[in-house]
C-alpha cells in the first residue's frame, strides 16, 4: 500500500542501509522510487553541518 505525501512530507526512509529523512519530493518514478533531495537521520551535528543529497527512495511513496 502506497503512503500519499505532499512535497514536503519529510518522510522517513532507508536507502543503501543509510536513514535518510526526506526534505522535498524531486521526481516520481513509476516502479523505480522517488527522488529526493534529504539528510541523513543520524548525522552528529557536532562534525559539522549537514549536507543535502539526492536520493532513491523505495517505491513506496505517491505525489500528490
């Protein structure tokens, strides 16, 4: 079952064993998953600041 999100849902998502909460939904795939542009969840922001990336999501997530 598909979760419908807006554009900025801010969904929490694990891709490449990495958790990633998602900032803004960039493009949606049909059978592929859905790209977003989304931190790292468990980034120690005492490193350093966090860096934005794009990413895959699961194909669980529907636009609206």
């Amino acid at each position: 079952m598909a979760t419908t999100l807006d554009r900025h849902s801010g969904l929490q998502f694990t891709s490449g064993a990495v958790d990633y909460i998602g900032l803004e939904i960039l493009e949606h795939e049909d059978g592929v998953g859905t790209i977003w542009l989304a931190i790292p969840k468990n980034h120690d922001l005492d490193t350093g600041p966090v860096t934005p990336v794009v990413v895959l999501a699961p194909d669980v997530v529907t636009p609206v």
